[in-house]
C-alpha cells in the first residue's frame, strides 16, 4: 500500500496553497464569523473551478469523482488556510446523495450543482443535534433514521468555540426526498466520508499553527537569542512535529481503504495532533497568542471543534477497537 502522494497530487496541493495564500482567508472568515458570507462565497467559487467539490461526485453527475484521496489532500490546504463554510458536510452530502441516486430522484437534480459549486449543503446524520452553517447553504439535509429529509428553516444560531462554525438546529420536518434501508447505508458511508475530510482540515490546521509557530520561536528573542534557539523549545516544537507527521500516513490509508475503522483512527490522531499544536502555538506565542487581531487565533479556534466534529477521540477510539 502506498503512503506517499504522487506527483500529480503533490501538485495539486500546491496549486490549491498558491491560490488559497492569494485569496487573503483571514479577512474571508473573519467576515463569515460576522455573518457576512461573500467573501466566503467568493473563495468557495474559486475552490469550486478548482475542481474540489467535484471530487466527491461521481462523472455521471458531471463530477470527477470519487476520488477519496484527492479530496483528502484538497481538504488539507482548506485547513491550512482556515477556509470557512460547510466545506466537509457539503462533500459529505454529495457522498450520501450519489449513494442514493437510483432511489432518490431529487438527488439526480442536486448533484450536478454540489459538484459545480453552484449550491452548498451541509448535512445532520443520526447522531447529531446541529448542522452547521445553515444560514449560509443552499440546501439542510436531514438523515434521521431511514428518512432523508430536505429541511425548511432552522432555529438561531448557537455558540460555538471557533465563531466561523456557526451551529443551528433545523426544523422539525420537511421534504421527505428518501426512506428505507438504503438510506441508513447511505448515511453511515457519508459520515465515513466526512469524518475523514474532517480529519484532513484538522492535520491542515496543526500544519499552519506549527509553521507560524516556528516563524515566531526565530523571531522572538529572549536573554539576547531567539526563544526557537532553546532546547525546551526545539524539543516542543519537535513533539509537535512528530505528532502531526504521525498522522499523515494514517490519514493516506484510510482515504485509500475508507474502512471506518481506519478513517476513525486517522480522525482521532489527526485531531489530536492537531489540539497539541494548538497548545504549543499558545504557550511558545505568550499573551500575544490569545488576541483575536492576531490571525494565529482564527486556527487556534478550529482545532477543538474539528476535533470532536464528526466524532469525539472517545467514540474513534471505540470505533478502532470494534475493528
């Protein structure tokens, strides 16, 4: 099995960084934690023409996918650039509509536009009390049980820790689009696919914080050297590393194999690598770290929420464990 991307991936990645870096996402997700959602739309667009969210959609719904691995690697950039939006569930609801194209005529009629990025989604399964973003999609699709419902309206938004993770419970009801077993394996295939991506944005998110961090410990002097000269501070610096280079290949394999077990391991080490990041980037940054002028914060707010989303490390771990 092969743990490293090929060329054509690695460049990928890199066309998608470039674009992202171009794209000033600070001032786009400062807007959307605002409620103001063009400059988040504007950036979606662009992802869209860059083919991202066709990756998930199979081409005969004028998608390019399913490439579990490319979106992966796509997903690790919209981390480390802090993308805002309902990027994973809008993914994770073109996964669960392919999966249900044959008995589910509107989903045929949703796909072609999720995979162009003319609409957005974003999804609740079983397990969940929110969705997120639901001011700002297109579409709330609802899985309770064996019922796939299209839901009208939603209640104000509630807290959240990272403020450009705006949650919202959806009304009860709506356009029932799917029943019956089919629906339930849909699901469950679906909250594979965004856990993963999940996954993908948490290891993107360590990534970033652990750059900057490094940056800061060479520019921050103390006692007349810069703080990253010592050997307490390499020795973080290096268990952050380490932590989050874990992750990567185990994020690879499950993409490749998308057994839950897998995905969940990768989940819960990906978050977890990316929740020790955080702390690093805090304690080597000092005060100046909690400030919200600092754009460090806007990752910082990401990591505990991208790592119980799409299941906490208590429910991975019991998924590795069940095998």
């Amino acid at each position: 099995m092969r743990f490293l991307l090929d060329d054509e991936q690695r460049a990928f990645a890199r066309a998608l960084d470039a674009m992202l870096t171009a794209a000033d996402t600070p001032s786009a997700v400062r807007a959307w934690g605002a409620g103001d959602h063009g400059p988040g739309r504007a950036l979606w667009s662009r992802l869209a023409d860059a083919g991202v969210f066709a990756l998930a959609v199979p081409e005969a719904y004028d998608g390019m996918g399913p490439l579990p691995v490319e979106l992966a690697v796509a997903f690790v950039e919209l981390g480390r650039h802090a993308v805002p939006g309902p990027v994973v569930e809008t993914a994770a609801a073109a996964v669960l509509l392919s999966a249900l194209a044959q008995e589910c005529p509107a989903a045929k009629e949703w796909l072609p536009p999720l995979a162009s990025g003319q609409v957005s989604a974003t999804l609740r399964l079983d397990e969940g009390r929110y969705v997120l973003d639901a001011d700002a999609a297109d579409a709330v699709f609802v899985v309770s049980g064996e019922e796939l419902r299209l839901a009208h309206g939603y209640g104000p938004p509630r807290p959240s820790a990272d403020p450009a993770r705006r949650l919202f419970r959806p009304a009860a009801g709506g356009e029932l689009l799917a029943s019956g077993p089919a629906v339930r394996e849909a699901a469950g295939r679906a909250g594979s696919w965004a856990a993963l991506l999940t996954a993908a944005q948490a290891l993107g998110v360590g990534d970033a914080l652990l750059a900057r961090t490094v940056a800061y410990a060479g520019q921050r002097t103390q006692f007349g050297a810069a703080i990253g000269s010592f050997q307490a501070v390499k020795h973080r610096l290096a268990d952050t590393l380490i932590g989050l280079e874990f992750a990567r290949p185990l994020l690879w394999a499950a993409a490749l194999s998308l057994d839950p077990a897998e995905v969940a391991a990768a989940k819960v080490t990906a978050g977890e690598a990316a929740y020790a990041a955080a702390r690093t980037a805090l304690q080597l940054h000092g005060a100046v770290g909690y400030t919200e002028e600092l754009d460090l914060s806007l990752w910082l707010r990401k990591t505990r929420p991208l790592r119980d989303a799409w299941g906490t490390p208590a429910a991975c771990r019991a998924r590795v464990l069940a095998g």
